[in-house]
C-alpha cells in the first residue's frame, strides 16, 4: 500500500553534504506507493527448509519451474505477457569450469503461471543455483533456488552363500554403476 516517509534533513529544508553536527536536525517529507511493485511466486522448484537446497537426480530427467508474476497491490491476479511481463532463467552451477544455462520461460494462460524445464541429463553431479528473473521491462524481481544434482545410479550386490547362521561373517560383492552405464569407480 501506501507508505508516508519522514526523513529528517535541516530546518531550512536543504540538503547538504557536510557532516551534520551532534544537534543538528534535518527533515524532508515525501509519498512512496509501493503498491504496484512488482512481485514473483515461485511454486517449483522448492527448497528443502531442512537441507536450504532442492535435490534432483538425472533420474528426474529434468528440473520443473513454474513461477507467477503479480502486483503487491493485487496478488491474486497473475501478469503475464499481454501486460508485458516475463520470466528466464540462468542455472549458475557451483563449478565454475561447468556450462551456464539460460532460457525464457513459457506461459500457461489458462493456470496464468510462467513454467519451464531445465533438462538434467546434461549436467554434472553437484551443487547450483537457480535464478528466476521476472520483468516488465522496467522494473524486476529476483529469486534465488540453490539445488544438488545426483547422478542416478544403479548396482547389483551379491554374497557368497544363499543361507547363513546367526553371527557369521557376510562377504557382499556388487557393482555399481552411472546411469549411463560407467562404472562408478572409487566412491567412499
């Protein structure tokens, strides 16, 4: 809504750049409307409240974001590209040899949600950081989601004999290997 602000400058009224002295007392007074400011809903991807981080496997196949753009007047009603608004993303990752992706999200016009798919198969195990930008070309609004990507694997574990007695040693064999199918060497 609308906010009165009072910042106190001098009693003349005027601004100066000199350091006020120990009484000194300076006023202005103005009106700020906030209220059309522009606002940005991010429904996916969620972080976990425990973790701080979302967790995605290369099993997911990709990484779904759906994200809504209103004014702080009227949260109820959803911007979308005929006011126009719109939303992209840039998926920063921790490592800074690794590739950065970008794109422009679509519009869902009867759920009035900017949505899109970051593919996952495409990228590295480890941590990144989501950035949703919405605008109107004048103003924009930022979030932030930091996620992990794990990649998917799969293993067989095997052991000696079919039965065995209470307290007798259990040898396990197995494999593990990538989603691909590259065997994952030397993980502890």
């Amino acid at each position: 809504g609308t906010h009165n602000f009072k910042v106190v400058i001098d009693a003349e009224n005027k601004l100066t750049l000199s350091p006020p002295g120990p009484d000194t007392r300076r006023t202005w007074e103005r009106t700020f409307d906030i209220a059309d400011a522009l606002m940005m809903q991010v429904s996916s991807p969620n972080e976990d409240p425990e973790l701080g981080f979302a967790i995605y496997t290369t099993g997911n196949d990709f990484i779904p974001i759906q994200a809504d753009l209103h004014l702080g007047s009227n949260p109820k009603k959803k911007l979308g590209p005929e006011d126009g608004v719109s939303v992209t993303y840039t998926l920063d990752p921790a490592d800074e040899n690794a590739e950065v992706l970008t794109g422009q999200l679509g519009f869902d016009s009867f759920k009035g949600e900017f949505k899109g798919q970051v593919p996952i198969l495409r990228l590295e195990t480890g941590m990144y950081t989501l950035i949703l930008e919405g605008t109107d070309g004048i103003e924009s609004v930022t979030q932030e989601v930091d996620l992990m990507i794990i990649g998917e694997m799969t293993g067989y574990i095997e052991t000696e004999k079919e039965e065995y007695q209470r307290r007798e040693p259990v040898t396990l064999s197995g494999e593990l290997r990538y989603k691909d199918g590259t065997p994952a060497a030397n993980i502890g």
